[in-house]
C-alpha cells in the first residue's frame, strides 16, 4: 500500500460537494481519507505544500482513441494512459475502433488487462454496438459489460439504422450503460474534407453541412424519447444541434452530450491554406457554431468536454487535404485550453469547467472518481493555474505529433496526477 500523501494549503475545487476553499486533503490507503484545515500527518506521509495550486477530482475522459490492437505506429494502450495523466485525466473511455475492432468479450478483455498492465490512468473499455462496426447486426452487450465495457458506440462508423439504433438503445438499457454516437448522415457528408462554408468554397474542397450532424441529433433524442434510453452525443460541433439537445433535455429525455476542445476553441478559418491539423471529423465549424458550443457548455445543455483524441502518423498528416485521415491528439493540452479559452476567457468559473471535466462524466458514465468525498477513490489532479508551458510536440507523451497548438503557450501546469492513491505523474 502506498504512502499516505498529504496536500497542504492547496485551493481545492470539488463541484460534486460544493467545495472551493483552499485547505489540506489527506490521502490514505487509496482513498480520500479527510479534507480540513485541521487534518494531521499520519506517520510516513509525504507531505506536498500545494500553496497556489487547484487541487480538484481527476479529470475523465469519456472519449479517446487509443489504437491498440492494430494501429500502435499511432498510439498505444500504455502511451494514450501516459499521456493522459501528463495532462491530469485519471480516467479515460477507449473507443473501440481499432483494428480488429472491440465487438466481442475477448477484446474487451485485451483493452482492460492492458490497461491495468500500464498502471498509469484507469482505461475503461467501449464496446461496438454492431458487429465490426458493419451497422447491420448488433454486438452482444452483456458479455462485453461483464468483461468490463461502460458503454457502446460505432464511432467513426455512423449507426445510420435507426431500427438498429433503437435495438441498441433498448438492450443498452438493461444494463445501464449509455450508447455514444457519432452523428452523421453518411449520404449528406460522403466525400466531404471540412464544413460546408465559405472557406471550403475558396479552397476548393468539397464541404459537409451541419445538417448532416443535425438530423443525425434529432433522430437519436426521438429514439431516446421511444425507448427510454440513455443516447450520449459524441463531439458536438454546430449551433443546431445545439438546439435539439436542449430541446430534448426539456423534455425530460435521457440525453447526454460531449463538446471536443477543438470545437470551441477552432473555426473552419484554421484550416488556412490546407493545414491537415485543422482536418478532424466532425469538421471544425463558424464562429457562430463555436458560441453556441460554450454557451452550452456554460449553461449544462452539453454535459461534458471529452478530447476525442485522434493519433496519426506525421506521414499520414503529411498527405493531401482530401486524403488525411481526421482528428488531433488532446489528452495533454485539454485542461489548459479550458483555462485558457473558458475560464480566462470568461465563459465558464473554475469549479464549472472542473464539473464538465471530472464530476459529470463520472457520474454520467457510472465511473468512479468525480469526486473527492472522504472514503472515495483517491483519484485526483493538481495543478498551478498561474504557471505556463510551451506545447512541445518533440516532448509530448503521445506517440502522435499531429496537434493544432504545437508552439503554443498556455496556462495550467499539472503537479501531481493520483491515481488510486498513488502519484503517477509528477513535476
């Protein structure tokens, strides 16, 4: 058993219980063991003077690609968790697009033992929802939750049945578990390489409309509405989407959302002139799209920010706009870019992005952590908001390089990461 561990004078923000306050937290025996002004030092503790930094729940991740089996050129099980902690996530959600895909009891099974092999960040299984994500046959739940998957999802393969949708929905709620979908009508995006707009006419590109997500948004809250169950949306990107989120909410339906932090950090401009960085899927929006995301951050109609981090080769990002492949890494930069683009940007407090980053997730999702309860699981970030760091790429924990904000400086530097009581990154 570890050491307890002993956070002095740290600020500690915990939306689950209200928290934010600066004081000590003591960590023991892998679990929050007390938080007060008046904690003692237990015999061998580490004691870590925390003045200046935020001490909060560790962050969680309901959305990463971590390639491992079959694309480990890309990124591994072991290097996705490394840099996940590097960047204060203590739990993260492997989408199950692999190759082969995770359809099946045994591959669930491959993911988490890898996981856990690594000992870095927790690594929580997703299942397909159809059999190698060929959206004609549904997967068998039951055996990849036993195995240890927390939820399905086809993502990257658009479920584009709704009767299998509805299927999905209804065998998903026998045992509890959202189904995360990737919103898109194939026929509308087909050939697409970046949002329907302007900028796309000017390049030359052929463009996906927001419509394409949209209709995709609306059928999954009716079908959330007929079955009763829980439809988590994957990476929101337009204004109205948006709308029908919150529509659905009103009306008391089971209906969760995630935003990516490119999505309310980037527009369609960034793609410049072909800049593959800015090529991800769904496309990078306009500015107006961009608002409506951080106003639902803001006000709860979006749940959750989730990285959908997205590992490619240099030599892959390297190919023409129209032939790169989607997506950017996140694990490490998301906490910063919230600071920076959210809370210093006046759009939501601290203890607001700290609920969309750690408490909702988990407990949207049924994960442990989210919080910092005494008798918890000790999972926890710390972190200086005041410090600054320069987005290295050459000394980034991903094996991935392909990132928008690559030379960047921004705010928040992480301390500690704790996993189960135990430190598993440090600066």
């Amino acid at each position: 058993m570890n050491a307890p561990l002993l956070f002095r004078d740290g600020r500690i923000v915990d939306p689950s219980q209200g928290l934010d306050e600066v004081s000590h937290l003591l960590i023991q025996d892998g679990k929050v063991a007390a938080i007060g002004r008046d904690v003692g030092v237990p015999d061998g503790a580490e004691v870590i003077d925390a003045t200046g930094w935020v001490i909060a729940p560790g962050l969680i991740d309901v959305h990463v690609h971590l390639r491992e089996p079959g694309q480990e050129d890309r990124e591994t099980i072991a290097t996705g968790a490394a840099s996940a902690v590097a960047g204060g996530i203590t739990g993260i959600c492997a989408m199950p697009n692999t190759d082969p895909v995770i359809d099946n009891q045994s591959a669930v099974g491959f993911v988490k033992a890898r996981g856990e092999a690594a000992g870095l960040a927790r690594v929580y299984p997703i299942g397909c929802i159809s059999v190698g994500q060929r959206g004609d046959q549904l997967a068998e739940f039951g055996e990849m939750v036993a195995a240890g998957a927390v939820a399905v999802s086809d993502d990257g393969h658009p479920v584009m049945s709704s009767q299998l949708m509805r299927t999905a929905l209804e065998y998903a709620r026998t045992f509890g578990i959202p189904v995360a979908d990737h919103c898109e009508d194939m026929p509308l995006a087909v050939g697409g390489a970046m949002h329907e707009g302007i900028v796309a006419t000017r390049l030359g590109l052929k463009g996906i409309p927001s419509a394409a997500e949209e209709i995709q948004v609306a059928r999954d809250c009716i079908l959330a509405g007929l079955t009763g169950g829980h439809i988590h949306l994957c990476h929101m990107s337009t204004r109205g989407s948006v709308d029908l989120i919150r529509r659905a909410k009103e009306q008391g339906l089971s209906v969760t959302a995630e935003a990516a932090p490119h999505h309310y950090t980037l527009t369609h401009e960034r793609v410049g002139d072909y800049d593959t960085n800015a090529k991800m899927n769904p496309p990078l929006r306009e500015a107006e799209d961009r608002e409506a995301i951080r106003a639902a951050l803001a006000d709860g109609t979006i749940d959750c920010i989730a990285t959908d981090h997205a590992p490619h080769t240099y030599d892959a990002k390297e190919r023409e706009f129209d032939d790169a492949p989607n997506g950017i890494i996140g694990l490490e930069t998301a906490l910063s870019l919230g600071l920076r683009e959210l809370v210093q940007g006046g759009v939501l407090s601290l203890s607001t992005l700290i609920e969309r980053m750690s408490c909702a997730p988990a407990r949207l999702w049924h994960l442990p952590g989210g919080t910092l309860r005494p008798g918890t699981v000790a999972d926890v970030v710390a972190f200086d908001p005041a410090a600054e760091w320069t987005v290295d790429i050459s000394r980034l924990c991903s094996r991935s390089r392909n990132t928008p904000w690559g030379g960047e400086t921004m705010p928040g530097v992480v301390r500690r990461t704790v996993v189960g009581g135990r430190v598993v990154y440090s600066t």
